[in-house]
C-alpha cells in the first residue's frame, strides 16, 4: 500500500505542524512552494496523496495539482 503524502505550503509552520502529525504515520514531503512540489512529485512519486495550498506566491495550488494530474496521466 502507497503511504506517501506530499504537502505543499509557502507557510513554513503549516508544513512544520502537517509533518508533526502526518510523519508518524504516513512517509511525509514536503515542499514550500508549487515549483518544489513538483519537482519532488517527479523525482520521489507517486504519492498516494497530495495536499496544496491553493494561494502560494509563482505558482498557484490548482495550477500545481494539474501538473500532476498531467504527470500521472502519462
């Protein structure tokens, strides 16, 4: 079963408090910002979960899940 989560939050304690709670169960990335996430969804998937904050400075949470949604299609 694929127990990997990727976060992705340019707020620094958020990813801070969903590591706190989520490691002890599930293989936790993280990322502080959508070009980040992407990149660990490319080089450390696939993850069974991807969470994303929707406002995030250069690159929106939507326009993040769609490249990997993108991605998961190929």
């Amino acid at each position: 079963m694929n127990r990997k989560v990727l976060c992705v939050d340019d707020d620094e304690s958020i990813l801070k408090g969903m590591h706190l709670h989520l490691s002890r169960k599930f293989d936790l990335s993280v990322a502080a910002s959508g070009d980040k996430g992407l990149k660990l969804f490319e080089e450390e998937g696939p993850f069974a979960v991807v969470v994303g904050d929707m406002r995030m400075p250069g690159m929106e949470g939507m326009e993040m899940m769609k490249w990997t949604r993108i991605s998961t299609q190929r």
